[in-house]
C-alpha cells in the first residue's frame, strides 16, 4: 500500500477508519459524548478530546514575538475565548501589516487580526488594543498586561527569548523545534521549572483529533504490533528561497506598463495579470522592509563560497548575504536554521513517537536506540548551507518486547524540497494492519495490507479486524471527523491558554519540556549523522533534563553551550548543514 491509493481503495480504507473508531467496542461512546458536546454546548471537539475546558471570561492576556508566516497561522487559528493578542513585536513593517490585514497570498490560513476580532474594522482602531513593538521584543517582555507569550520566529532565538521570557514571568508557547540545540532545550526547560512557568512547544500533532483516534486504533491492537513506519515529506521546488525586499511599486508599475503592448504573448499577458492580482499587493508590503536594521538585531553580513557556505574567502560563485538576507532566508543557513529535519521531519519524528508510545503499555516514552542517516545540497544553487534532500533510517525498541534486541521498530524517512511526488505522510504498518495518514486530513486503514472491508470484532475477549457489514459503525466515526479537520493549532493554543488559567501543577501542555526535549534530540542527532555520515547510538541521558549530557557536545559540534550561561556563544550556535 503507498501514499497514492486508487480512489476504491481509499474509501475502502476511509470507511474501515470510520468503523474501527466508530465502533462499540473501542470508542463509540466516547465520540458520541464529544460529538454531543460540540454540539450542545459550543465547548467543541478540542476540549472533549483533550481534556480541558472553556476559560470563562478572563482569556490570557498573550503577546506575539515573531508574526511571519508561522506567525500569521497561529492568529489565524487562535481562539479569542481562550486567549487575547494584547501586543505584538516583529522589526519586519511587511510582517506587521500581514499580522494585521492578513496574507494576500494565503488569506484562508492568515486572515490577520482584523478578521479575528470583529469589533476592530480599522487598523487603527486595532493598536488601541494591541501594543506594536517593532524596534525589539524587550519592551513586550516588559509590558506586565501580558501574561503569557508566543514565540514565532527563527529557529536561533527560541531560547534565548524563551527564557528571557519566563525570568521576565511570562508563560511561553514557542513554535516548533523546541531550540537550536539539545542543551539549549534542557536549560530552557530548567528555567521552567525554576520560574515555575508553563513552557509548551508548537508539536500541533498532539493535539490533532485525526492524530488521537489514529492512535487509538493502535493502542487497541488493531493492527498489531508496529514493525515499520514510512515517513515523507516531499515538495516541488524550494520553498525557503523567499522575495527579498524590492520596490514593490516600480514592479507594479512596470508590469502594467507591459499589459498596455498589443504585442504581448497571450501566454505572458496571463502571467503577468496572476502576478498582479496575487501579488502585487504582498512586494509592496516587503518594499517597506528595506531600511530594517537586520544587524542590530543579531543578524550579519557573511561572505559565501561557491558552495553557499559562510566564509571569510568567498569563491568566485559565491555572494555577498547581507543582514536582511540572514533575516529573511533564515532556513538556508544552519546558524539560525535546523534544516529539513527541523521544519519537516519534526513534525513526522513527533508522529512516529507518537504511534509507537501508544503501543506501550505502561504509557512510558519511547526513546530511539539509533539513526543512520545521509543528505546534501543535491540541487539548490550556492545560496543555502542546508541540505535539500535527507533520508533517515531510525531504530526504536518495541515497546512490548523492551528486553528483545530483535523486536524492533524501523522509522524510514525522507525530505525533499525538489521532488513533490506523493506530498507528506506517514504509513505505519503493523502485524495485524495498515495505517495510512496523508496531510494532516486524509486517513486509511487496512488489514494487513488488502483493500478489503473490515469491521471490529471482539474474539475470545480481544477485538480485532474482520471482514463484515458495519455501516452503524462507519456512521459514528464518519461523524466525528465530518468537516474540515482540524490540524491542531487552535486545540495546542486552547489547552496552554486552560493550563495557565487552572493554575494546577498537573495540568500541563501535551508537549511539554520532556516530550519537545525528545523530539529535538531525535531530530537535531539526525543531522549530526548527516554531518558526519555515520550511524549514531542514542544514549538516555541526552533525553534526561537534569543530565548535561548532549548530543552535540558528544560530537563536539561548536556554539552548544547553554544561552542562559553564555549569550555570545549560544545566540548563534553553529550547528550542521543537515
């Protein structure tokens, strides 16, 4: 089975989903209560799935730190009952007024704040309410109206304002990955626990409901035991090469200036009027970026080599990046980037994790024993340091069979930014089945690996799979995952929004410290096996918060000292180009 089923056996497998979940004997009574719930009392699916409640009147008081593209997603898919953006800080003017307006180019997924709040028709009547700071983040720390920040900028400053944030007694969601290195996360996690500060990370997974009922049927034993999960994350060309600023109005100019020529091609004339009508408005916005002080906050001029790399020699296909540059292509360069493996493969290693805990009995982590791994630039031109294509092979016990060195699970993945075949998802296959998950919102399931349908029934005290007629189940389970599926960002906003508001110590994020502390050493060793093209053997301390041991200090890879300790060596840690 692939990630490319023909449509019969994709609703095949939709329907066996639908069964598996909807049944009697697994959770029919559970999605019949959520289902109840959304309905009846406009808690939604989230609160019913995830075991928290509506905040009552008093939402968190949050600041945003970084309101870019990951940004503008997570206004998009903010709940005002749950939390208020009382204050913004970003030095970019085009990201500002994004934040505000929304995203010409992606409007559905970054409306802006206007279209969140609709007592606000102007953006004026906007910064009444919300402070904008856009010469630093230090004045939004200091704001004591905000209770509670999200942190959405490069992968380089998650740390250190994370913890600037918390000793300033600020609550912390920061997006994924937890921080650039394994030692920056477990200080960042001991300043929580110091500061007593609920720190979540942006792992949307643990909070998706398709992500929760895939792991029920797991747990259930419904396909057995994991033996092997396929991973992919492929794209067509590379994303991260983002528009620099320009004189968004001269472009305009000229472009219409072109469409007068009765000569023009029809083709070009169609070219020209998208570009007009899709982003003309989005290079006027970056036109105001220009005189942005990129290298007053942090960010510096490199010389690069033909190969895209920093360096004091460049080659003679090298370039000049500039400040603003760094600022903008911040994924290109593994000093402020984590690669491939940060800004994709995290989001599938967390998945994995996921899958393979929910075979474990005793509910413990599963940690992986080892990963091999390879990648290089393949195909980008001298314009980034980071790979463009990985590939990975991971080892994790079998949480059933902890003592057996032959009961293992294999994790395959790999990452493309040239090549879009097949898109993203993961295909866990079991013993007894096969499950199939593909953008965040397609969903199969298959016993064994036949396109047949399959119900749920129970044998001698134990359910399984089995070949019959369950249309009352396929019913139930259809309903609950009716509609557009949620991929999780408004449920981990929601729930760090209740955690705060209850002020229980047990109340925590889903992905707390120790669960993003686990998914930042899977992935940041895999890049250190990029590196240096060989296989790595996890070792548990570099998984133990109190334990100084890490992964690249183990590999000696430079800049890995903590920033709460050493702010000049850790800001800009030099990590590899995986």
């Amino acid at each position: 089975m692939n990630l490319n089923p023909t449509p019969e056996e994709k609703a095949i497998g939709k329907d066996n989903f639908h069964a598996a979940v909807g049944s009697k004997l697994t959770r029919r009574d559970f999605l019949q209560a959520s289902i109840a719930a959304g309905t009846v009392s406009g808690v939604g699916l989230g609160a019913m799935y995830f075991g928290y409640e509506k905040i009552k009147g008093d939402p968190v008081r949050v600041g945003l730190i970084g309101t870019g593209d990951e940004g503008g997603i997570l206004v998009g898919a903010h709940n005002p009952d749950y939390l208020r953006i009382i204050a913004i800080a970003d030095i970019r003017p085009s990201n500002i007024e994004r934040i505000f307006h929304g995203d010409p180019r992606a409007r559905a997924a970054r409306p802006g704040l206007l279209a969140r709040y609709p007592e606000w028709s102007t953006e004026d009547q906007a910064r009444k309410d919300v402070e904008v700071y856009d010469k630093d983040y230090h004045g939004l720390l200091a704001n004591s109206d905000v209770e509670a920040v999200i942190i959405a900028v490069p992968l380089h400053l998650h740390a250190k304002i994370a913890i600037e944030a918390m000793r300033a007694g600020k609550h912390v969601l920061t997006e994924k990955l937890m921080a650039h290195s394994v030692t920056q996360c477990k200080e960042m996690a001991r300043v929580a626990k110091e500061t007593e500060k609920i720190l979540a990370t942006g792992h949307q997974r643990h909070y998706s409901v398709l992500y929760d009922n895939a792991m029920e049927i797991i747990r259930r034993g419904l396909i057995g035991d994991i033996h092997h999960i396929r991973a992919q994350w492929h794209r067509n060309g590379d994303r991260w090469i983002v528009e620099m600023p320009k004189d968004g109005k001269k472009l305009v100019k000229k472009w219409k200036k072109e469409l007068k020529k009765t000569d023009l091609p029809a083709k070009r004339r169609a070219a020209v009027e998208k570009v007009l009508k899709t982003k003309g408005p989005y290079f006027e916005m970056l036109a105001k970026d220009v005189d942005v002080n990129a290298a007053g906050y942090g960010y510096q001029e490199h010389k690069l080599d033909k190969y895209g790399n920093p360096t004091d020699e460049p080659g003679k296909e090298g370039h000049h990046c500039t400040p603003m540059e760094e600022l903008i292509r911040w994924r290109l360069w593994s000093r402020t980037g984590g690669g491939l493996m940060a800004e994709l493969g995290s989001h599938q290693l967390d998945a994995a994790s996921l899958f393979i805990k929910a075979m474990s009995e005793d509910g413990k982590e599963v940690h992986p024993l080892s990963v091999s791994a390879v990648g290089g630039r393949h195909v980008s031109p001298a314009n980034r340091d980071i790979a463009d294509h990985v590939y990975c092979s991971f080892e994790f016990p079998n949480p059933k069979h902890r003592d057996d060195p032959n009961k293992k699970i294999i994790v395959s993945y790999s990452a493309m930014d040239h090549n879009g075949f097949g898109g993203y998802g993961e295909v866990v296959m079991g013993t007894k089945g096969t499950l199939i998950l593909v953008n965040e919102k397609d969903y199969m399931l298959f016993k064994g690996s036949s396109a047949t349908q399959v119900g749920v029934k129970s044998s001698k005290d134990k359910i399984a799979l089995d070949s019959y007629e369950s249309t009352a189940d396929v019913a139930v389970g259809q309903k609950a995952l009716a509609g557009e599926i949620s991929r999780g960002y408004t449920e981990e906003m929601e729930h760090w929004a209740w955690c705060i508001r209850s002020g229980d110590p047990d109340n925590q994020p889903r992905c707390n410290p120790e669960v993003a502390l686990a998914d930042a050493a899977i992935v940041l060793t895999a890049n250190i096996a990029i590196s240096q093209q060989q296989r790595i053997e996890f070792k548990p301390e570099w998984f133990d918060i109190e334990n100084d041991a890490t992964p690249e200090v183990e590999y000696k890879i430079a800049g890995s000292r903590s920033p709460d300790k050493d702010p000049k060596l850790s800001n800009y840690p030099k990590s590899v180009p995986g």
